[in-house]
C-alpha cells in the first residue's frame, strides 16, 4: 500500500470535552492537555472560543490557554466561529497558532443541520461564499480549501448524493479559479456518523480524478455508528504517497455535538487506536503509544465515566519481551486485562489450574 503522508489533529480538548460535564475544573483539563503534550502529536486542539451560554464547558478557554504548559514540537489551536471568537483567539496568539486553511469555503449538506448548528440556513452559506474569496484576494491568501459539512448524510434530511457532493464542490472550486487562487486542500466534515468506508472511498477517487491540485485530504469523521476508522483506511487505501491525509481524532474516542442528536455518542475514532493501525501498516505517526494510553486513561479519570478506545483497554499487540506470562491466571475483567500496563498484580487470586508450568518449544521462556 503506497500510503499518504498522514497527520493528527487532536480534539479531545475540544470535540471531546465540548459534550462532557461543564463542572470539569481548569486544573484538571490541563492535567489532560499535558497528557497528550507528553505523546508526541504534533497538533492539539486545546478548545474553542464560542459562547459560554451554548456550550458552557468551553466557557474556561481563555484560562486554560493562560496557563497551560507548551510542549515544544506542538502546535497547539483552537476553534473560533465567528469575528469576536476570532479575536479573542488572536489575543491569545501566542502560544496558539491559527488553524491553517483561512482561504475556506465551507457548505452544510443539510439545511436543518446547518440551522441547528450555526443559525444560518445553507444558501445563507452558499451566499457568504463570494464574501470570503473577495476577503481572500484582499489579503494575498495563496491557496484554498473547499469544504462540505454533513458530507455524507443527516438524521433529519438522510443520504447525500455523490452528485450532490461534486455539484457544491463545483461551485466552490469555480470562484477560487476565477479569482486566480488555486484550490489545494478539501475539509470533509461528518457530524453524524454517516459516513460508510466504501462511499468515503469513492468520493475521494471522484475528487482525486477531478481535481488533481487537490492534495490534502482533511476528515473530521464521528463515529456513531462504529464505521469511522473503517472509512479512515479507506481513505488510506486510495489516496497516495503524493498526498496528505489530515485526521481528525479524539483521546479515548470522545466526542460529539449537541445539535446533532445523538451527543456523546456521537463519539470520534480514538486516536490510541488510529496510531496502533497506523503503525501496525507500517505508516509512522512519531506518537509515543504507550504515553497515549496513558493519556487515555487521564483522560477517563478526566471525565469520570469509562471511554470508548480499544487499545487503552486490551493493549498494543505483545511482541518480544512484552509477550504475555505463559502461566499467567484466567483473566477476565477489564481490570485485570490492565496487566499489560500495570503489571501482574492486577490479576493477582484469579483461578489459575496450571498444575505444572507451561513450557512451548515457541517461547524460548
């Protein structure tokens, strides 16, 4: 497999913790954003400047941004909607750098959802869209992103067509030509989970075949119906090493909006597991796995419920001298499967009928 070069965007501070408990202090988000400083991703999105009425958890962003702690190597962002969202960003730039892609247009793919989540109707988008190339030209922006949100489908509209998708794509793609900016990237955004491996695969083909400038390939996927890190080896699987896959991902796989329905279970692709399947292909992420599941695990003592990654709960596959204790006791519950991180003690009195120890000409000890 000819793989793209692929980059994280962590958005456990955001995506995830925007849908959990408002009563989670500064202190401990910031013992969560250290966790992840300490792995190795190179991009972390710490929160999001929106309005404290709607979404009360973000409320402590400016806070948290006086007093964390960079990491040297990451870029650490955050997510603003609207012009006062933006400044109170920029106040804070440094140790925040803006998120890349300010040449963006952007379309929901349903009406209703658009209205939900940001009070504005599609063709009130759809109209914004000169206003943005216009403010691009006048400040010298180089490349675009064209961008569709609900690409895939909605709870309240249904399936999306690949027409669809290519028609809005179009006529994005036509005003950055005509204004002499050449489009280089598409966002594809999938707040409700319906994006299916085999659809995502085709439509990155389409847009790969139409639109050859287009090299780097962004998927925010939420994965309500468990087909997310399946839609993201998809995409893996058709683009190239001359492109850039950017993924979206969640510590711990939390995550989820609001407005579409299904809140925390709405969920992401856990970044624990995407970097275990990334480097099981052989695709290096320069994440430290064992510090991500501890990171995981922060991140549920965090939140104060159990989350939804695999890898954080059964491990990386054991190879070498992290192979499993040959006469190691039955074990059966969650905390007893933690001996790959936490030792043998987790399974210390469990049912054990060796009568003599187990030797294999297939393990040297």
């Amino acid at each position: 497999m000819t793989s793209p070069q692929v980059h994280l965007v962590e958005e456990g501070m955001r995506e995830g913790l925007q849908i959990e408990s408002a009563d989670i202090s500064v202190d401990e988000k910031l013992r969560l954003l250290d966790a992840l400083s300490r792995t190795g991703l190179k991009t972390i999105v710490v929160g999001s400047y929106v309005s404290p009425k709607w979404c009360p958890q973000m409320a402590d962003t400016e806070e948290l941004v006086a007093r964390m702690r960079p990491a040297d190597g990451v870029t650490y962002t955050a997510l603003a909607l609207n012009r006062r969202g933006r400044e109170r960003m920029l106040a804070q730039s440094p140790p925040l750098s803006e998120r890349a892609g300010a040449g963006r247009t952007l379309v929901h793919l349903c009406d209703v959802f658009a209205q939900r989540n940001t009070n504005r109707t599609q063709q009130q988008e759809i109209a914004a869209w000169e206003g943005v190339v216009a403010d691009a030209v006048a400040h010298g922006t180089t490349e675009a992103t064209i961008a569709l949100n609900a690409a895939w489908g909605s709870n309240w509209t249904g399936d999306v067509a690949e027409e669809t998708r290519l028609d809005l794509l179009e006529a994005q793609h036509q005003l950055w030509t005509d204004a002499g900016i050449p489009v280089t990237r598409v966002w594809l955004g999938d707040p409700m989970g319906w994006n299916l491996p085999h659809v995502v695969e085709r439509h990155l083909r389409n847009i790969m075949e139409r639109w050859p400038s287009i090299t780097t390939f962004h998927l925010h996927l939420h994965d309500a119906r468990g087909a997310a890190l399946l839609s993201a080896y998809s995409a893996l699987r058709v683009l190239t090493s001359e492109h850039t896959l950017v993924l979206d991902t969640s510590i711990g796989g939390m995550g989820g909006c609001p407005y579409c329905g299904h809140g925390r279970i709405t969920r992401m692709i856990p970044t624990e597991d995407v970097v275990d399947l990334l480097e099981e292909l052989g695709v290096k992420t320069g994440v430290d796995l064992p510090a991500l599941i501890e990171a995981a695990h922060v991140a549920e003592s965090v939140v104060g419920h159990p989350l939804w990654g695999h890898v954080s709960k059964a491990g990386p596959r054991p190879r070498g001298n992290d192979l499993y204790a040959m006469d190691m006791p039955f074990v059966e519950t969650e905390e007893q499967a933690q001996h790959f991180r936490l030792g043998p003690t987790v399974y210390e009195g469990a049912l054990s009928p060796w009568k003599s120890p187990i030797t294999s000409p297939m393990r040297s000890q």
